[in-house]
C-alpha cells in the first residue's frame, strides 16, 4: 500500500481528523479542529495520512511544543489509524513525520502517555520506535467516557522517545533485532508479574536483579469485553508492581513477544545511578541481555 504525509495547514486538514478521532474514541472526546489548528500554527504538528485511492485520510498525528525538566520537549497527543490501513507501516510513517518536524526544531525527545495494558501499543511504541518508560501516572486523565477507556481507572504510562538516536534509526528502518520473550525466558530473567492463564500473578524476584519481565494481556480490549473485573484486578496489579520498579530505579525498555503472538511482556532494566550512565558500554544505560549460544542483544535504550 502506498501512502503520502500531509502536514496539516489550514482548518480543513484539521476537520478531516475528526471522524477518523470519532471511529477511534467516539465523539464524545474530540479535541477541536480549531484547537488543532492553532496548535500547527505555533510550533506543533498535526499531519494526515492518505492512502492512494482513497480521499478520507487513513491516520493522523497531533502534538504540541511542551517545556521538560527545562528542556523542550515535544508532546504527542493522539496517534491514529483507520483500523483497515493498521499494520501496513502508516503509523510509523506519521511518527517519523513528527520526528523530523522536532529534529528541525532541534529537539530531541518527543513524550506522550499510553496505556500499560495495550499489547499493541507497547508493541508498536517500544519495539518499533525504540521507546522506553520509567513514569506511571495513576488515573491520569480521570473518568474517561471513550470506548477504549470507559469503566476503568485511566492509569497510564509516561512513554519518552529519544529521537536523535542510532536506536530510534535502526528501529524506524528495521535494523535492530528485538529480543525474544523466550530469549529473555531461556536467559532467566525473573518476571515481576505474569499472566497465569487470564489472571496477573506477582512473581517474587530477588532485589536488585538488572532485569525483569512485566507480563501483560495480549488482548486487554476484548478482556475488558469478557470480564471487567478481571480488568480492573489487572490494571492494579500492574499499577502495583510497575510503580515501585520505577520508584527503585527500574525502567522499561522494551515489549517483547513470544513466536506464537500471544504471549508479551515488558522487559524491565535497572537504570545506572546518575552519574554512571555514561560509563556503560555502548551508550547511555546500555546492557546486554545474553541470549543463550553467547550472542549477546544489545538493549541499547538511551536513559536521559
Ligand atoms: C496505535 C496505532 C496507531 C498503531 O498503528 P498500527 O498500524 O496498528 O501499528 P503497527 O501494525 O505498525 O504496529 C503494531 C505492532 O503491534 C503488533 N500487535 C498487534 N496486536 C498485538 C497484540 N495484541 N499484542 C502484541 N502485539 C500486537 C503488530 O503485529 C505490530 O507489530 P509487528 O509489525 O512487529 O508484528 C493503531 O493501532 C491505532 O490507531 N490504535 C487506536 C488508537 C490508539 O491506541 N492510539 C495510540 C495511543 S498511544
């Protein structure tokens, strides 16, 4: 499928997201055109994706300039794709379209917030922009009426894209290896929590491991559907293992997935103390994780 980018300019590209927001959340949460506008107008992005053929865009991306402990930072507020043009490399074509608009800006980390519990997300998000977290917000955005958040707590995930980087390059072009749950599984890397049949079950790892596995639901939406209070057990058991971690150091640095597509986990590193992350080989914060036979997986996450 071929696509082209459009930078949002004028009012009529931002109406033209509207009922792509509408089929995404519904259209009790649309954040204005006229919003949007303004904020393409004053150093923010929104751009469309368009598939050839078809005149309704296919995805769109909106962000806005934000200030970070001092530094700007560019903040992205929705990401979305028609569901019958996922999976075919549009999404990532609109986040590298944000990339380049900030890198011409000169800044390096684009920020957003996302759910935890969404497979896909975390898939997309660290395996193939190279993302990582190490911030958990607790009901972030409150109540949310929307049909992918109604009913439940809406804790969330601060996801940091450090975008001039070897990583976010090699992953956007596909040339990093991401490691493998059973690579992680087969090299012992203890889980935290883990998903025993349907249910979250705490592990007890040693203090002080380097790494750890987070488990996860591969599809929390249709979980939701089947048993909401299995849901919420799940959305606090990951809010109570992952805010610790984070709390000791802990960072997440990718999602791995096992062959069959339906297991996935976070893999969890112990963040250097400050001060000692450059000395690490290969980069900031970076480990290897050893898979079994000797080679060894660069983790390569770059730790600000
Ligand atoms: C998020 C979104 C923009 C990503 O677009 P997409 O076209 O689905 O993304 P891609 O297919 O390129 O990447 C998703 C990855 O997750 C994988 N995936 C899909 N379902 C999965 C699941 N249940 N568990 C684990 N991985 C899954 C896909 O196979 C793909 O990985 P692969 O190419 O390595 O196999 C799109 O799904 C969307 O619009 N979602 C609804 C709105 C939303 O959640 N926005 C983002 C808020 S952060």
């Amino acid at each position: 499928m071929t696509f082209r980018v459009e930078v949002a300019a004028d009012i009529a590209a931002c109406v033209a997201t509207v009922p792509i927001q509408e089929e995404t959340w519904s259209g009790d949460v649309i954040v204005p055109p006229q919003l949007l506008l303004a904020i393409a107008h004053n150093a923010g992005f929104v751009a469309l994706g368009y598939a050839e053929g078809d005149d309704r865009p296919a995805g769109f991306v909106a962000g806005f300039l934000g200030i970070h402990d001092h530094h700007f930072r560019h903040h992205s507020h929705m990401l979305a794709v028609r569901p019958e043009y996922r999976h075919t490399g549009l999404a990532v074509r609109l986040k590298e379209a944000q990339r380049d608009h900030c890198l011409d800006q000169g800044i390096e980390t684009i920020g957003w917030t996302m759910d935890p519990l969404e497979a896909r997300n975390a898939r997309f998000n660290f395996a193939k922009l190279g993302t990582l977290t190490r911030t958990y917000h607790r009901d972030f955005y409150g109540a949310m009426p929307d049909k992918l958040n109604e009913g439940l707590p809406s804790d969330r995930i601060y996801i940091e894209w450090p975008i001039a980087t070897d990583r976010a390059d090699a992953r956007l072009r596909g040339r990093d290896e991401v490691p493998t749950l059973e690579g992680a599984e087969r090299e012992g890397v203890p889980y935290l929590l883990r998903a025993d049949a349907d249910r979250p079950m705490p592990g007890d790892p040693a203090a002080g491991e380097s790494h750890l596995l987070l488990g996860i639901p591969c599809d929390f939406q249709d979980l939701k559907r089947r048993d909401r209070s299995l849901a919420l057990e799940w959305r606090l058991a990951v809010r109570r293992a992952l805010e610790p971690a984070f709390a000791r150091g802990y960072a997440a640095v990718e999602f791995l997935r096992d062959a069959s597509g339906e297991r996935g986990a976070y893999l969890l590193f112990r963040q250097p103390p400050p001060g000692q992350r450059d000395a690490q080989p290969g980069g900031a914060g970076a480990e290897p994780l050893r898979e079994e036979g000797g080679s060894s997986i660069r983790m390569g996450a770059q730790l600000p």
